[in-house]
C-alpha cells in the first residue's frame, strides 16, 4: 500500500464485500440473535396472553349482566304469571267455591311424587265432589 504513489496508483474506494467471524465469534453472535428472538416472542405471547385474559374477563362480565337480566325479566313474568293465576282462581272461587275447592285438592295431589302411596278417605273432598257430579 506505501508503494502505490510510486507506482502511480490511487486508492479511490474501498467496499468490504464480506466479513468471516471466527467460528467462536460467530456462535456467539448466532446465540444471542436467537436469544434475542427468543425473547422478543416471549414478549409478543405475553402481551397476547394478557389481552386474552382481558377478553375472556370483559366476557365474563357481559355474561353476569346478561344472565342477571334475564333472571330479572324470568322473575317479573314470573311473578305477573302468578297474579294472573291468583286472579283467575279468585273468580273460579267466587263464581264457584265448591269447584274451586276441588281444584285446590286435585292441584295437592299434582304436587304428591310420582312414586308416593296414598290413602284417601272415602269421605274426602275428591270423592265427594265426583259423587256430586255423577248425581246431577
């Protein structure tokens, strides 16, 4: 390079094509380009996670108010279901107390299980009530 004035050469430009590490170096390098990568895919599962739990609790959330509303509405029809009931019964009752009380008995007996015994009296309101109607 010092004898390139004498022998009427100029250096104008010098481009490194390509650089070789040494083998050590280059795993080196290698080991923490991964480990870089390693980490920056931790960093984006993380970041997914959380948004994942922050989704599935923003869910959870609608859910309550969506089932609690719905419980809300169940109970008011509910509840507007029984007044009309206990209107209706109190006309039947009114129009006719002896029906109405055979109903009450025939409704008791609805509510008795399915594998439940019973006795019943020969004099009870039920038989009665059906020998009443076999007379008229």
């Amino acid at each position: 390079a010092k004898q390139m004035p004498e022998l009427g050469i100029e250096l104008v430009d010098v481009r490194i094509k390509r650089i070789n590490y040494i083998d050590s170096v280059r795993r080196q390098v290698e080991s923490r380009m991964i480990s870089e990568r390693q980490s920056s895919a931790e960093r984006f599962r993380s970041e997914g996670r959380g948004k994942s739990q922050e989704i599935l609790g923003q869910m959870e959330r609608e859910l309550r108010t969506i089932r609690s509303e719905a419980e809300r509405q169940a109970a008011e029809i509910r509840g507007k279901a029984d007044a009309e009931a206990t209107r209706i019964y109190g006309e039947s009752y009114g129009a006719d107390p002896e029906f109405y009380a055979f109903m009450r008995t025939l409704e008791s007996y609805r509510s008795l299980g399915e594998n439940t015994t019973l006795m019943i009296d020969g004099d009870a309101d039920y038989f009665r009530y059906v020998e009443s109607t076999r007379r008229r």
